[in-house]
C-alpha cells in the first residue's frame, strides 16, 4: 500500500506506504526508491515501525516521512536509509511539507501542527484552538501563508507561519484530503467522494 511520494528532480524520487502485517506483527513503514523517473524502483526496508502516509525533501537529499503513532523518520542520502526521529507526539501524523531546508509543518490526528524552523533539530507544537478535528493535509506558498484541510470539511489558514490559525469556510461538510496551493488566491483541495475544489 503506497500511500506518498515525492520527487527532487526528473529522475530522483521516493515513495513511502504500509508493508501489511503478518502473523499479528504491527505494521511497518517503507520506502522505495528510484534514480531513473520511475523506470525502476529500490525496495528500502522498513523505516518507521507504523504505517508512513506522507514524504517530503526539503532538498535534494534531504526528506523526511511521517505516520502512525506520532513516527517521524529522516532521510539525508535520497532516502536509501533513514533514522526515526523523535518529534514528542504520539498522536498519527499524515502529511509532511517543507517550505526551505529550514522550515517545514507536520500535520495528524485531533488537529496536531507541529513546526520546525531548524530543519527538523526541533519540533514546536503550534497553538490550534480552532480545530481538534484531524487534519490530513498541509501546503504553504512560503515561509508565512500556509493551509491545512482535514475532517469535516476542516479548511485553516495561517498568515504568519502558523503562529495562529483562522477557520476558512468549507466547501463540504465531509472529509478533505489534500490541498496544493500556487498563490494566496489560487489553489485546490480535495477530498472524498471524488471531490475537487478549486
């Protein structure tokens, strides 16, 4: 089960996703690699001991993976090994995204926000008072406008880094799951039942 992927370049990229349980063992997070676009993929054994939902490279070799039970691992040689790095959260974590090598924003269940400003040496809890729905999805233009969507047609927006979060008024009342923005204004969500927002 792939569930993310991220490329650097034309030809680098990573997958990650779920190797299925066996004989009662807990799920495993893994990565895949490929130096060629997609011709060819590596299998790279497990890289977090939870299902891993989401990667980005904050570089070129630089990438980190989120997942279940607050799990976060990094990569720095293209994702061909990886750490499990500890971010003090337990809750699931589903979507990674990093604006600069520096700074970058983790999202997951009951509305966690998590944001590094130190590539990743530290991890702040951001304040949310808005939300304590789960929220699956984040994207910033730049270092201050970012949004995050999630459960319920949950859509925030934030205007200086995350330090505070404002409800936008949602679309649907069910669940989005991604969002990609190209500018303040111009941007998209999507979410289940086929639904595309733009």
């Amino acid at each position: 089960d792939i569930r993310g992927i991220d490329f650097v370049d034309a030809l680098n990229g990573c997958a990650v996703g779920v190797l299925p349980a066996l004989l009662g063992d807990p799920t495993e997070g893994f990565s895949l690699v490929t130096s060629d676009g997609g011709a060819t993929w590596t299998f790279v054994s497990s890289i977090l001991p939870a299902p891993a939902g989401s990667i980005d490279f904050s570089d070129g070799l630089t990438g980190w993976a989120v997942g279940g039970r607050g799990y976060v691992a990094k990569t720095i040689n293209g994702g061909l090994d990886w750490t499990t790095i500890d971010v003090g959260e337990t809750a699931d974590l589903f979507d990674v995204f990093f604006v600069s090598a520096d700074t970058g924003w983790i999202v997951g269940d009951l509305g966690v926000i998590l944001k590094t400003t130190n590539a990743g040496a530290d991890w702040i809890g951001e304040p949310i008072h808005s939300t304590i729905k789960s929220l699956a999805s984040v994207h910033f233009i730049n270092g201050s406008e970012g949004w995050a969507v999630g459960d319920v047609g949950t859509i925030l927006r934030t205007a200086d880094g995350g330090d505070s979060w404002t409800p936008q008024p949602p679309p649907v009342g069910h669940d989005l799951r991604g969002v990609f923005m190209y500018s303040s204004t111009l941007g998209w969500a999507v979410g289940k039942f086929g639904d595309i927002f733009h």
